[in-house]
C-alpha cells in the first residue's frame, strides 16, 4: 500500500505561487500516474493535473498555463508548482494515483490547504 503525505501550502495573495510537494511511499508510485485533486468548501474533490511515469502530463483546463506537474521518480515524489494564483484555487490539495476506471485511489493523504486571498 502506498502512504502519501503531502505539504507546501499555505496563504498567499492572488497572483503568487506555491509549490506543493506529494511525498510517497512504496515501490508502486513510480510505475504508475499520479494525480493532484483538489476540494473546496462545499464542494466535490476535482481533478487538477495528472502525470504519467514517462513524464506525459496533462491538466484541468481551469490550471492549464498557470500550475506545472513533474516528478522524481528516484525521490518518489510528485510536485505541483502553482503559479498566477487566484482566489478560485483555494482548496485542501491532495495527490494520488491517477483515478481511472481501471486504477482506483490508494489510501488520501491529509492534504494541503492553498488559501488564495484577494
């Protein structure tokens, strides 16, 4: 089983940056697609990005331009550098397996909340 741990967030003012970081363990998380997600008050986990093991990375289109994914598959780590911030993006970020209908979610992590202020 991987254990995910997330950390990076914090408080910023719209337009900054944050560079979130998923740290995990298992042998597992370098062969497979790992994903950033996001919750909002009151409302449902979304997509954010996603990354394959290769590098291939795409991205919601609310953050596409502005949040860039990438990974240290030797660190088993996955990185999600936010950047031009808005107040929409304020949520608790999480990272995990890339959800597909053939690949469910490992164990979430505790998540990192991004507070976006205007």
């Amino acid at each position: 089983q991987v254990q995910l741990v997330e950390s990076g967030g914090g408080l910023v003012q719209a337009g900054g940056s944050l560079r979130l970081s998923c740290a995990a363990s298992g042998s597992m998380f370098s062969v497979n697609a790992i994903g950033w997600y996001r919750q909002a008050p009151g409302k449902q986990r979304e997509y954010v990005a996603h990354i394959y093991s290769g590098g291939n990375r795409n991205y919601a289109d609310s953050v596409k331009g502005r949040f860039t994914i990438s990974r240290d598959n030797a660190k088993n780590m996955v990185y999600l550098q936010m950047n031009s911030l808005k107040p929409e993006d304020t949520a608790v970020y999480y990272c995990n397996r890339y959800l597909t209908p053939s690949y469910g979610a490992w164990a979430w992590g505790q998540g990192t909340q991004v507070t976006v202020s205007s």
